[in-house]
C-alpha cells in the first residue's frame, strides 16, 4: 500500500539538519507499517522498539538521558550494531515508557547523527504526566486514514488519479461515472488502512463494517486506557454525538445534543483531547474572510467531524443499501458523509487554516473557508447536482474573493468567477491552485 507521507519521511532522511521525528496519527492510521516499510526502503537496518510489549524497555530513560547508554542499551539487547547513519531506530508506542519523549530533547543535542523516528497514542502522548516534552527539538510529521487519491492508488487506479493532477477533466468526463462510483464506494470503506485491506480482499461491504467496529471500540478502549476516570464518560458522550451533530442542517456542534441541558464547561476538555489525540477534526467558524483567518475565528461556535468518513458511516448506522441508490449515499443524514469527505481531504493538504463561514444571525453559511498561502478560499459542498446556492452566490458578490470553488457529483466545469470541481477532483485542484 502506497502512502503519500512516504514522500515526506524521504525528505526527512534526506535534509542535513534532522531532528528526531514524531509520526503523529489517529490510533489505527498505519503509523508503525509506515515507519517499519519507511526503515525497509530507506535504510540497510532497522531497531524497532514497541515500548508497550517490551516491559524491559520502559525503564530505559529512568536513570538518565544518556543518548551513548541508551543506544549501548539497545544494542546489547538486540544483539546488533546500530551504524547512525544507515540504522533507523523506531520507538513505538513511546508514551508507555517513562522519559522515552523527553530523551528525544536529548538525541537532538547530543546525538544528532541518529535518525530516530517515534510514533505512538495521541492520546496516551497528550495526557502522559511527569514528562517534559522536547520542544522545539523534533520534527512532526501527520499521518492521516488514505485520502481518496490513495484509495484510488490501492485501487490500481493510478492512471485516473495521474489525469487528475494534469488536470485533463475533459479526458476524465468519459470517466466520470467510473469515478463516482469508486467515490461512493470510499465515503462507505473510509481511509483506515486495515479496512481498506479488507474491501480490497473481500469486497465484501459486511466484513468492512466488522472492523471498523472493531476500531471504533478500540478508539473507546483508549479512552479508559488514557483518561482520567472522570473524563471518561465525557470523552464517549461527545464521540457517541457526532453523528447526530453532523445531520442536522447546519453541522455546528451543540451541547445540548450530547444530554438535555448539557454545558460548555462541562464538555470543552473532552473536546480538546478528542481533537488532540487526532480522532475527531474541528473547524471553527470566522466571522470575515480576512487574512489571516485565524485572527476572526469565534473559539465558541465550531463543528466537529470523525477522523474517517468510513467510521462515521459505521457509527451511523449506515445502510451498504445507500451504495446503490443514486445519490443516496452521498445526501444520506444531511450530506454529512459529503462534507465529512471534503474535511479529510482538506486536512490531508497542509493548508493554512480550515473553518467554514456564517454571517451574524447564521442566515447565510459556505461549507468551507480555508487560507492556502496569500489566498482565503470559499468551498462550497453539495451532495447532489444542484449547485445553486444563495449564501454562496451573496458571500461572493460580498467578499470577492480571488477563487472560489463548488465541489458536486458534476463533472468539472468553470465559469468567470467559480470552478466547480467534481468531488472526487477536490484534492488535485487544490494542489494546482
């Protein structure tokens, strides 16, 4: 399986002045293949440490943070020589040993000759005491579920999603319904690797839904693991919401949807380590399409979305029955399986800022409004073929903005002021813009 982050642990490798890299990810987005294939490819060996099912290795960093000890340590146990140069060293599940992060702090400033890649539990990272963490001293790197271009990929459709990035749309209108279909079939299977395995093995739509049950409980199971036993109950009412946030019509999260007459106050950390162990995305409202976006964002008024599009079809209950009915699929809840897609693609861009757009009385919303470098872009979501839009057409004639775009079930198309770009197209017309 072919993932575009391999690209960016080659340049890692490659750039002169490497810190230690942190592989940042939802639990379950392939994060330890990705090192272990990066080691195979890159390097002529690789130590991996699993920090978690080594219990002899959680009191490596206790004494103290001596890189020379700590790689002697490790070859002693391996029984192999670790060469700076040509060895990758992978600590895995680094939040289960004490002191494992802040050594990173350490290998930057005393042994920068060793390329150290670890990954392991946002959550467990986020909420991990009695440990400084090396700020400034390494690298990040996001790992997210396979975007639709990957999925094509894994798909061996690697030709379209090369016409794609040459932007041949009037080639790919011959392609369009193939294309379509292949969409619907990802908003249903998601990102997540091992379930992208499995339709690619079964095409079987019921074996897809078990596993990703299976990772929606281990995501809870992490909750119990990690949180504080107070939070607990919090962090599963929020993440047992989210579908019901995302069908109603506007998508901005209520607390009163999680409990009647449930508060800000008594939700918000839950939230925010939601968002920092990666599995739930969020997007704040901004009150003007003003560079830089972030300076207009209300922290109070957002929207949250799942980390994957299959999980939240899974969660939602939803039917493999909507797969051959139209459009079904796509205006299924609302839409929110559409706009959920368009996140996790956006996200996957390293843009700037994402947050979407609603005037003061909330009667007028665009979808999306993101800042890529000097730009602030409007996108516009709609799940059928109806592009008409009144709170677009307005934000426009309001704003002016430099590019504005729609993204439909229609093939691609622009006029004078808006591209309209087919869903499965977003991706590759954002990175030509």
């Amino acid at each position: 399986m072919k993932r575009a982050a391999m690209r960016q642990l080659a340049e890692w490798k490659k750039s002169k002045i490497h810190k230690p890299l942190i592989l940042r990810g939802a639990r379950q987005t392939g994060k330890t293949w990705l090192l272990k294939e990066f080691g195979r490819l890159f390097f002529q060996d690789t130590v991996y440490i699993n920090f978690e099912n080594e219990p002899r290795f959680r009191d490596l960093f206790k004494e103290d943070f001596d890189t020379k000890r700590i790689i002697s340590t490790i070859q002693l146990f391996y029984g192999k020589k670790i060469v700076a140069k040509t060895t990758l060293i992978i600590f895995d599940e680094i939040q289960a040993a004490e002191g494992a992060l802040t050594s990173l702090k350490y290998f930057c400033e005393n042994a920068p000759e060793y390329y150290i890649a670890a990954a392991g539990s946002l959550l467990g990272i986020a909420m991990h005491e009695n440990q400084s963490f090396p700020v400034g001293k390494v690298s990040f790197l996001d790992l997210y579920p396979l975007s639709f271009s990957e999925f094509l990929v894994a798909s061996g459709m690697e030709m379209l999603l090369e016409a794609m990035f040459r932007q041949e749309w009037k080639t790919l209108e011959t392609f369009h319904g193939e294309l379509m279909n292949l969409l619907k079939t990802y908003l249903y299977v998601g990102g997540m690797p091992e379930v992208v395995m499995k339709w690619l093995e079964t095409h079987d739509y019921s074996e897809v839904r078990v596993v990703q049950h299976e990772i929606l409980r281990s995501y809870q199971a992490d909750f119990s693991k990690h949180a504080p036993s107070g939070q607990v109950p919090r962090l599963d009412m929020v993440w047992e919401s989210l579908p019901a946030q995302l069908a109603k019509e506007n998508k901005k999260f209520v607390y009163g949807v999680i409990r009647e007459g449930a508060r800000a106050k008594d939700f918000e950390l839950a939230i925010m380590w939601l968002c920092n162990c990666g599995i739930v995305l969020k997007s704040h409202r901004v009150s003007t399409p003003k560079m830089p976006l972030k300076a207009y964002q209300d922290l109070a008024v957002f929207k949250l979305f799942m980390v994957d599009v299959g999980l939240l079809g899974a969660s939602a209950g939803l039917s493999a029955a909507a797969l051959i009915d139209g459009n079904r699929i796509m205006t299924e809840f609302k839409g929110a399986l559409t706009e959920q897609y368009v996140m996790q693609e956006l996200k996957t861009l390293n843009l700037d800022y994402i947050g979407y757009w609603t005037n003061e009385r909330s009667t007028s919303e665009v979808d999306f409004v993101i800042q890529k470098e000097n730009s602030v872009i409007p996108i516009e979501v709609k799940s059928g073929e109806n592009l008409r839009s009144r709170s677009f057409t307005l934000f426009c004639q309001n704003f002016s903005p430099d590019k504005a775009l729609k993204t439909s079930a229609l093939p691609y198309r622009e006029d004078k002021t808006v591209l309209n770009v087919p869903l499965y197209g977003i991706s590759a017309v954002m990175k030509g813009i």
